[in-house]
C-alpha cells in the first residue's frame, strides 16, 4: 500500500532499463553506420553517431525521470483521495448522526457539557479509526461545539421570551382577578337595580373573556392555567364553567351528560380546553345553529363531543389541524404561530400534553366538525364532588353573600343569538316566572352553600320583572 508523502520504489528498475534500451541502440546503429561508410565519412558520421546517442540518452532519461515524478504525483493524489473519501465520511457522519443525536439529547434535557464530552469522544475514536489526523477530529469537535453552542442560546432565548409572555399573561390575570372582585362588590350593592345589575353581568361576562385569553398567552408560554381546584368538579358544572367562557355560549346545548366529576388537578385544563373548542365551534359555524355537546362513559374514560353545523374541514384541513395539534403537545414557539396567530388549537394541545388528554376533529353528523375530547379514568371520580365551576367570571372562591341564580338576568341583559331556547335545566329554586334560558353563573359561584348561609337569589316574575327573595 503506498502511504501518503512516500515515493513508490516499484517503477525504478523499468525505468534504468527504459533509459538504457535507446541509448543502447543509438550506439549500435552508430557504430555500425561508422563500420559500412567510406573511410572519409568515417569521421563525420562517427561524430554524429555519439551526438545521437548522447541527445538520446539525455531525452530518455528526462522521460524517465519525468515517468517516476508522474508515477509519485499518481500516487501522491490516489492517497490524497482517499483521505478525502474517509474526512467527508465522517463529515457525513457529523451531520447526518452526531449533530441531529446531540440536538436531540438536549431536548431531553442533558446537560450541553455531557453531551459535548460523550460526542468528541466518539469523533476522536471515529478519527482514529479511520486513519485520519488529530486535527481533523478536533476541527469536528470545534464544530460539534458550536452548534450546541448556539443551540442552548437559542433555546436559552426562546424560553427568555416564553418566561416574559407568562410574566405578561400573570399581571393580565392579576388585573383581572381584581376587576372581578370589583364587580362582584357592586353585584351586591346594586342588586336590587336590574338595569345595572345585567349591565354588571354583562361586564362580568367580558372580564371572564380577556381572563381566557390571559391564561391562553400563559399556557403558550409553558405554564399552567392561573386557577387551581381542590375539590372535585361534577362534569356538567365543568362544561358549564366553559360555556360561560365564550361569546356565544346561549347557542350550546348540552345533551346526554354523564354524571361522573372531575379531580381537581384537571379542571381547569378542561375548562379552558373546552372553552377554546366551543369558542372554535361557535365562530365557525352559522350564527342561527346550535353547538351540541354530549359526555358519554368510554372504556378509556369520558369522551367530550363537541359537533357544529358549520362548514366542514377538508382532509388536508384536517390533517394540517391534528399536525398542530401534536406539535403543541410537543411544545409549540412562540415564532410559529406567526404575525396574526389562531391560539384555539395551539393552547388545547398544549393542555392535553399537560393533562394527557385525547383530541381528535372528524366530520360531524351536522356537516360540520365535531371534537373529541378523552378525558382518561384516573382524572375522572365518581365519588360525590362538593365544588361548582360554572359561571362567568374568573375569579374563584367563597363569599358571604352570593346571587347565586343571579346570571338569570343576563337573557333579559345579553341578547341571544338565533331563537329563545334552554340550553342547560333551569335552576331548582321554584317561583312564579316565565320560563327563562338561565345562562351560565359567575366563576367566583365556586363554593358550597352552607344551610346557614344561603345566597340571595335574582329571578324574574311571569311578567320579566326582576325580583329578589331570600331563600328559606
């Protein structure tokens, strides 16, 4: 094998032997030319015979001189070739395993200095092994520190920026925490008025709007929804507490309810992820129909179906809608959702990564879409749940005074879109009224009553008038 900088020894006794041949028979055709001539040209031709012979050998060994020079030049770039073939090898290599493999080990969250000592160790043992200098190895190295160089400011960067939208989201929530509480205070000072009282209800309903997409910047940003429950939850006040949360919640209804509940830990994600569906359902779909929504028992758990009557999603729709969805779950940045971002998908696959949830979008049975939400079985209880989580409003907690069916007057205050109907049964207090389409309470309506303290109670006589009587 000829090593790289070594001359080959092979060629050398051809080449003597190709120099000698021509000049051998130079000199013979010279002499012989010298014998068979006339003595007077003798001389002459005897001189030009040792020219040509002389011209001769001087040609043939420039030629082999040149030949071996050639030869060692052949056999120079034939070794450079192959150092060529093994360094882009392993530059393939890099590119193709270590890089993406050390990328990857980050996202799993080893620390960059193990990560960068593991792989330059196998570089060195790659470089050696394939016959290659140390300072090929250490340039791969330098390479291989870079990129995770880059790769951790990147990140270091994106969760800088993640971190400062939850910072934002946090004081949103805060204002509005406060904003609530305000409202609540003049709920029970102006009670008795009900053009004020709906125009509070009313602001009530948009407070609990911005505090949605408060918490919807929050999850984005990778944290969890600012409230946290710690009682169980019966799931139809569950799905009540995620009407409440969007424009057009008069047009849901709610059909065939399991009657199970939901810990604590896990309704809040499933408020918020139901509220993003339902919001989604209710933008996209004509403003005359319904949105149903029914909770079934499943082997798995408790499925959530949310079908519209809008336009259907297409296969590429659907497909591109589920990719965001497992992106989400994956974690989603904040660059990707672009200049003018659509939140809905993003936030509920963030928070079925968060709780395990299961989302799926087929083509619904009133040529829309319809929603599928799982809710597993160790998020469910059958055990009796003592908290309560619809409502409009954002903020949770117990009060002394309370209108609990108080939201009653939000049909007389909020007008509805499409025709009268009743989305949810109406509340049990019994009185003398026209029936009405209660809409869904305050999220601060989130304690258990006592016998000893019962809330008053807002209603409207047959005639739409608006009373208020203290429960007995």
């Amino acid at each position: 094998m000829v090593r790289e900088g070594s001359s080959p020894g092979g060629p050398r006794p051809a080449s003597v032997l190709a120099w000698l041949v021509p000049t051998a028979v130079t000199a013979v055709a010279a002499t012989v030319a010298a014998v068979t001539v006339h003595s007077l040209a003798r001389t002459s031709v005897v001189w030009i015979g040792v020219a040509a012979t002389v011209a001769v050998a001087l040609v043939t060994a420039e030629l082999s001189r040149r030949g071996r020079v050639i030869a060692e030049l052949r056999a120079r770039a034939a070794a450079q070739q192959a150092v060529l073939v093994r360094q882009e090898a392993e530059s393939v290599r890099l590119s193709a395993e270590l890089l993406p493999e050390a990328v990857a080990r980050l996202g799993q969250g080893e620390f960059p200095e193990d990560v960068l000592a593991s792989l330059s160790d196998r570089i060195a043992r790659q470089a050696r092994e394939a016959g290659l200098t140390p300072e090929f190895a250490a340039a791969h190295q330098a390479v291989l520190r870079s990129v995770l160089e880059a790769v951790v400011a990147v990140e270091d960067l994106r969760e800088s920026a993640q971190r400062a939208f939850v910072n934002i989201a946090r004081r949103v929530q805060a204002i509005v925490h406060q904003q609530a509480q305000e409202l609540r205070e003049m709920e029970d000072r102006h009670g008795q008025a009900p053009d004020v009282f709906g125009d509070l209800l009313r602001l009530d309903h948009g407070t609990a709007l911005i505090g949605r997409l408060a918490d919807s910047i929050a999850v984005l940003g990778g944290a969890r929804p600012g409230r946290q429950w710690s009682r169980a939850v019966p799931l139809f006040s569950v799905l009540r507490g995620a009407m409440s949360r969007i424009i057009d919640y008069q047009r849901v209804e709610l059909h065939s309810i399991s009657e199970v509940a939901v810990v604590g830990t896990a309704v809040e994600p499933l408020i918020h992820a139901l509220a993003e569906l339902l919001d989604n359902a209710t933008r996209y779909s004509p403003p005359q129909t319904r949105v149903h929504v029914t909770a079934v028992e499943v082997q798995s758990g408790i499925a959530v179906e949310i079908e519209d009557g809008g336009v259907s999603m297409s296969e590429e729709a659907r497909k591109r809608a589920e990719r965001m969805l497992r992106q989400a779950q994956q974690g989603i940045d904040v660059n990707d959702l672009g200049e003018t971002p659509r939140l809905g998908l993003a936030v509920v696959g963030r928070l079925s990564q968060l709780c395990n949830f299961q989302v799926s979008l087929r083509t619904s049975a009133y040529g829309g879409v319809r929603a599928v939400v799982i809710v597993p079985q160790d998020l469910i209880t059958t055990a009796p749940a003592t908290g309560r989580a619809h409502g409009i409003g954002t903020a949770s907690g117990p009060r002394t005074v309370r209108t609990e069916y108080a939201a009653a007057q939000i049909a007389a205050h909020i007008p509805a879109q499409g025709s009268p109907r009743t989305a949810v049964p109406p509340p049990a207090a019994p009185v003398a009224q026209a029936p009405v389409a209660p809409e869904p309470q305050r999220a601060a309506d989130l304690r258990d009553d006592t016998p000893g303290d019962l809330p008053q109670v807002a209603e409207r006589t047959s005639g739409g008038l608006p009373q208020r009587r203290r429960k007995a």
